[in-house]
C-alpha cells in the first residue's frame, strides 16, 4: 500500500513540478566547476606507480593473515564503499565505522571520519595496521612484498627503491587518486544538457538547494564541505568522533560531512551504516535527528510532505 501511494504522490507530483523554476547560472556554473587535484611534490602522477599501486590496493596480501584486501571493504560496484554496516576485517574483526565511498577521495583535504590523517598517503598506513581491519606491521609488509620477486622488480621499476612504508603508501595513494567519478546525469545537467534529469529530479534539485538546505552542508561539485558536525543520528559511547582527536568536549559526535556522489550505490548511510536507504535518511532528517543534546545547530525538522521526499530521492539518484 505504501509503495502505491508514493507512486500516486509521484504522479501529480510530476505536474505540480513542471513549473520548477530553472537554477541561476552563477549555481549551475558552480557546479560544473571542478577543482583541481593536488598532488604531493614527491608523488606526481606516474603510470607505473598508478598500475603498481591498483595491484597493491586488490592484494590481500596487505593484511596479516593474508585475507583481506583494500577492496575487500572499499568495492567498485558499491561506488567503492560497501553493503553491510560495518566491514569485517581479519578473523571477522569489526570496527566501528562504516567503510566510506573512495570515489574523488583525492580531492579531500584530510581523511577519517575525525579528520585526523592530513594526506592521502598517511591515511594508507592506517587500515594496514588497525587491529579491526589487516592488523599488519609495515615493516613486516614491506619484507613480505621485498620476498615476492614480481613485487620486487615492480618497485624497483616504478621507484627505483625496494618496497618500504614509504614506496608502498605512495603506490596505493597514486591508485587511489584515479578514482574520479564526474560523469553523472547530474553532471550533465549542470553543464548544460536540461534532458539529463527528469522533472521529478529537476524538483528534487530545486528542494536541495532550497527549502531542504541540504547544500548547507552539501555543497559545490564534490557535494560536502569538509566540515564536522552531528546530523542527529544516534549517538553512539563507544565512537566519540572528532573528539577523539581533538579530545574536546565540544567535538563529541562530530563527523566529516561525506560527499554524496554515487549515493545510490553507497548504502548502508551514516559513520556507522545504522540507515539502510535514502529513504531512511531522508525521513531522519524531516524529523530534524533522533533528539539528543549533541546535535549541531541547523539540524530541524525540514517539514518535507511524502511527494518532496520522493523528488529529493529522485535527485539524489542522479549524482
């Protein structure tokens, strides 16, 4: 019954949205506008170190035992994210945050849900050697690479040095920064192409950058800001977020705000997955949070009816 009626709610919702107003140039253009990549002076895009770095990243040979990979927990056909909660890692291990999308994650100023690693070749060393995920030694890594005659001769060609901490996390880095998605139906509207998104979703735009105010936090091509906060999603004593960093009272339960690229495929959403679709989040957020003294000012109910949450999941399924 549910699903008819989103159905009927979509219908006349298709011809009420057909007077959706265009977005002004000054936003489209924003948002066909990319920034450009950095790269660390001493990592400069190589093809070899590109090609030796993707091997590395889908080699369980990473982790201590051998059994799980990089892409173990960070899969392609989920925008390279994953679809449990919460990844498993050697023996079964499990952590406490859900594996984010990689996706344009070489365009991020700094890495971990707290925002603690500051490049992307530092954030390498930390699931090699956290006890949840490989639970592995660098060093003890770098030998087991060095005995491999193929993995041997593959660094001494891409960087003329043996495998190291430092060889190996620029490697996987150089691969990592391949992973850029801007070819979306949402892409193609922003720069220019009106047929790329239904009306539905062309009113789903207009609510994202309008009464929703999901671009607060949400904004520019890469979808986020960077920022951290608490967006009312239960909060958890066994993950403090940024003040785990920071160990201030006042970034208790802050989180990195994540890109919404590829959203579709990202599922389950949240640092610790408890949402298992779009739909779950959006009516999280028309509910202004679960309710607790940690959330961050701007979070309040939003007072979407059934037809504008189906035009935001509708947009939403075209980044």
């Amino acid at each position: 019954m549910k699903d008819i009626l989103r159905l009927s709610n979509l219908v006349a919702f298709i011809v009420l949205a057909s007077c959706t107003p265009e977005p002004s140039s000054e936003l489209l253009s924003e948002l066909a506008t990319w920034p450009q990549m950095e790269y660390p002076t001493d990592n400069e895009p190589d093809a070899q170190k590109i090609a030796l770095g993707e091997r590395l990243f889908f080699d369980p040979i990473l982790s201590v035992d051998s059994s799980i990979s990089c892409g173990s927990c960070h899969k392609e056909v989920y925008g390279f994210a994953d679809d449990v909660a919460i990844s498993p890692g050697v023996e079964g291990r499990l952590g406490k945050r859900n594996s984010p999308s990689l996706l344009n994650v070489g365009y991020q100023p700094y890495f971990m849900r707290e925002g603690g690693v500051p490049t992307l070749e530092m954030q390498v060393l930390v699931p090699v050697q956290e006890h949840s995920e490989m639970a592995f030694n660098m060093v003890l890594l770098a030998q087991r690479l060095n005995a491999s005659t193929a993995y041997k001769n593959d660094f001494l060609e891409a960087f003329g040095d043996s495998a190291t901490s430092y060889t190996i996390t620029r490697a996987i880095a150089q691969y990592e920064r391949t992973l850029v998605q801007d070819l979306s139906p949402f892409d193609e509207y922003v720069r220019g192409d009106n047929g790329a998104l239904s009306t539905v979703a062309k009113r789903g735009f207009e609510l994202f950058y309008g009464k929703a105010g999901c671009e607060g936090c949400h904004s520019g091509p890469l979808m986020t800001n960077f920022g951290f906060y608490n967006n009312g999603t239960q909060i958890s004593t066994d993950d403090y977020g940024r003040a785990e960093l920071t160990l201030d009272s006042a970034d208790f339960y802050l989180y990195k705000v994540p890109s919404l690229r590829n959203i579709a495929l990202t599922a389950p959403y949240m640092h610790d997955g408890s949402l298992a679709s779009i739909q779950d989040v959006l009516e999280q957020y028309n509910q202004g949070g679960v309710g607790h003294n940690h959330t961050s000012d701007g979070i309040a109910p939003l007072n979407l009816n059934e037809s504008e949450l189906v035009a935001l999941e509708e947009f939403l399924s075209t980044l």
